[in-house]
C-alpha cells in the first residue's frame, strides 16, 4: 500500500463494506465489536484526512475529486498508512468471526 494511487485508495475504501459483510458473516456482534470499533476509528481518521463524511464511499469519493498533480505527500502517506491499518481490521475482524463459529460448533 504504500506505493498506491490515490485511485486505488478510493478503489480500497469502496470496498470496505462489502470486505466486512464478508467477514463477519452472521456471528454476534460481541465477538468483532472491539475490531469493528477501531476499524471504524480508522475510516473516521480517513475522512478527517480528506475532509469528508465518515463514511467509505464519501471518503472515497473525496480522494476522487482531488487532482493527480494536487496531492500533499504527507497527506497521502497517512491515507496510504490509514488504508493499511483498515485493510489490517479487516482481517482482524474476519478472524474474530471465524473464532466466534468455531466456538459455536463446539456448543
């Protein structure tokens, strides 16, 4: 990720709620919820960086709307390091649901 295009950052951030759908599946909230809250700590620090809506798609569509040639480096190193850490929760989070159905197949 640290090499990535803003347009890939966007395509990354699109795909979030999709990625956690997926990962969490149909386990309880209380097996992710600590994952899911830092994760959603993670997309507030995106769209703080952006100056967007909390929220994937608007953070998204804020990295869209900035020109190739106007982007701050540092700006863009701590997107690239925020994705990064998303993309971390996101397996993190996947991980904690598979735990949780492992722990209801042995009740």
């Amino acid at each position: 990720m640290s090499s990535s295009s803003p347009r890939d950052l966007a395509v990354t951030l699109r795909s979030v709620p999709r990625r956690l759908d997926e990962a969490l599946g149909d386990v309880s909230n209380g097996a992710t919820a600590a994952v899911t809250k830092e994760l959603n700590e993670q997309i507030g620090v995106a769209a703080r960086l952006m100056r967007s809506a909390p929220n994937p798609a608007a953070i998204a569509d804020a990295i869209d709307a900035v020109p190739a040639d106007a982007w701050d480096e540092a700006t863009l190193a701590q997107l690239r390091s925020t994705a990064l850490d998303i993309g971390r929760l996101l397996r993190a989070a996947a991980a904690a649901a598979e735990r949780d159905e492992d722990e209801g197949d042995d009740e």
